[in-house]
DNA sequence: ATCAGTTGTTTTATGAGCAAAACATCGGTT
DNA sequence: AACCGATGTTTTGCTCATAAAACAACTGAT
C-alpha cells in the first residue's frame, strides 16, 4: 500500500477529540441553550483544563466563538463540521444498525469511530445508498428481506473464506 | 451521547499506526520474503528510528517476533490481527468502490482509515452484506441495477434533508 | 585494510490529548 | 465583610507517534 494513502490518516483536519468538543458543544447548545467550558468537559467527562486547552485552540482556529462572557457557541465553519459529522454518523449507525442489525449500542460505538474520518464523497453516496435501501421500493424491500433472510440461516452460505469468524476474531467485545 | 461511547475511541488496542506496521511487515514477507526494521520504514516512510521504536513495543506485546539476526516476522497473534485487518480493508474497499462507485483511491483511503476501528461483529456483518450483494442472486442484482440507475440521475430523488451536498461539504478533497 | 554505505538503536524534541493540581475570579450566602 | 462553590486558566507531567541527529556495528567494494 502507498504510503499516501495511510499517511492520510494523519492529515485529518478533524480529530476524534475536535469532533466530539465540537458536537458537545452543539448538543448543549440544544439541550441546555448554552455551552461553556465546564459544560462540555462534563459532557466529554474529562477536566476542565483538558477542554479550556482544546477550546482555546478551537477558538484560535476559528470554529468556536466566546461570548462576551465566556459563553461558547459554534462559529460558521464550525457548524457546518458539525452538520457534516452529524449527517455520517447518523448515516453509519442507521445502516449498522438496522440494515447490518448490529445491537444499537455497538451501531453508535462503531459510526461514532468512524464518522469524523469518512470522506464527503463515501458521506453522501452511503446516504444514497441507505436511503434507497430503506425505502418503500419493493427491490430494496424483497432484497432487504432475502439478506436477513439469509443472515438468520447462515449455514447456507458459501463463503469466499474458509472461516469467516477467524478472520474476525480480534476483538472480544 | 453517552462519554462511554466516544471514549471507546482511545481504548482501541490497536492503533493506526500499529496497525500500519503489522501489515506492512505482512506485505514485505510477501514481496520480499524477509522484513527488516528499515525495510518497515522505507515502506511506511518514516525514518528507522521511529520503526524501532514502535517495533520494539510490538515485539514486547508478543505481536512481533526477532529473528536471529534482526530480521522480523508476525507471531501468531500478530498474524490473527494482519488477516483481521485486512479482511475489514478489503471488504469495506470493495463495498465503496463496487456498491457505492467510488473512485479506487477514495475507497482505499477510506477504508484505511477505518479497518482498524471497525468491531469484529461489524466487519463479519458487513462482509456477508457485501458478499450477498455482489452475489449472483438475481434480487440483489436487480436491486443493484436499480440503484446505480438512480445514482446516475439522481435528480429524481426525494431527499430527506434539503441539501445533502451542504450537509458534506465538510472536505474539499 | 580502509572507506563508504546500510542498518539498528538511542537520545532529544515536537505536538496532540489527557489528568492533576494550583491559582484566580466571580456570585451568592450568611 | 467573609466565606463557599462554581468556573476558567495555567502549569506540570504523562503517553503515543513522529522527526532529527548522533552513534555503533556490520557489509561490500576497491
């Protein structure tokens, strides 16, 4: 594999931590109508100095905004991360959960790890995807209805791989 | 959502970076037959002081084996994570680039980015989806039919929020 | 046999994220 | 006015993953 492709990794704008700082901040913004430092590191359940040392970079960056007392809400760019990330991961988890029905808490572990490094591109063709799956059309329906068919009695299956769950068996959880 | 969710993030026992120099040393018994500390690096493009340092931690968690004379192999256990990896690469890889028609070097980006986070239950799902999708089963090739067709003029959609471009306009690349 | 190149390691430094602790500030009670 | 609790920041230290540079050891060519 091309080095390029793994070092892209790296050279996410979005971390795991900036994405959660900032949708933490969305969230409270509609649960509580306001988000401050304190807030969001209980909301993450870490230290207050561990979130004013990321907010201060979020707001250097200029997708976070201090009101004229410490009041935090989302700047323009910041939004439209949110939205962005909010959109994949809602996608990813609908899709795990209720076309691959994985268990909903393994859904949300699984989209929320995943929702950050996902691509505009891979975002809007799988809501495509997901979209038509779970539609009234009667193709998606019958095909929907074979696959979890065959998913319940999955001894009939041939698979390409000698031994499925060994290729899987890495985690135990 | 819940701190015990996205924190799960961290608690992967297999990072990125770990995960990078596993297979790149799977892929050099390959091509090479052998695997050396610098033969890692040059592959990864890192410089060998950071290969020996990561490799030398992975030979203490019993997933990399020394020979001799310094040449490196899997042990069993490192072994179990390479096909583990590689199974979720390949089948996530195959779900972007054949199901949802993304271009190959989008879909491998993507999907090394992901490989390593995905659960076992997840990719295990995930590859009978994909397998039964790209079957011969005339339901899901008309299923298929159908949905690439309303990939290419897509105009026809009724989306369900107002702009989905918007919503993912997160990334310029 | 010497010299150059490759290899592996160690040391020093960086940046991201976090905790812990010290510190300052503000608001409301008493 | 004095105190208490909540809040925000800073400092120190930790881990992970990297680079850079110095160093030692081996290899091969001349």
């Amino acid at each position: 594999m091309a080095s390029d492709v793994w070092k892209e990794y790296e050279s996410n704008e979005i971390s795991h931590s900036v994405a959660h700082h900032l949708t933490a901040i969305h969230e409270l913004m509609g649960d509580l109508g306001y988000a401050r430092v304190s807030d969001v590191a209980r909301a993450l359940e870490i230290t207050r100095g561990s979130a004013s040392l990321t907010l201060k970079a979020l707001k250097a960056r200029g997708l976070v905004v201090e009101d004229h007392n410490k009041f935090l809400k989302l700047s323009e760019d910041g939004r439209r991360i949110v939205d962005s990330i909010l959109a994949k991961r809602t996608v990813v988890r609908k899709f795990l959960n209720e076309v691959l029905k994985l268990d909903e808490h393994q859904a949300e572990v699984d989209a929320c790890k995943v929702e950050h490094l996902l691509s505009a591109q891979t975002g809007r063709q799988l809501l495509h995807f997901v979209h038509f799956l779970l539609s009234d059309d009667p193709t998606a329906r019958q095909f929907l209805a074979e696959f979890w068919c065959k998913l319940d009695q999955n001894e009939e299956w041939q698979w390409p791989v000698q031994d499925v769950d060994q290729l899987f068996n890495l985690e135990s959880r």
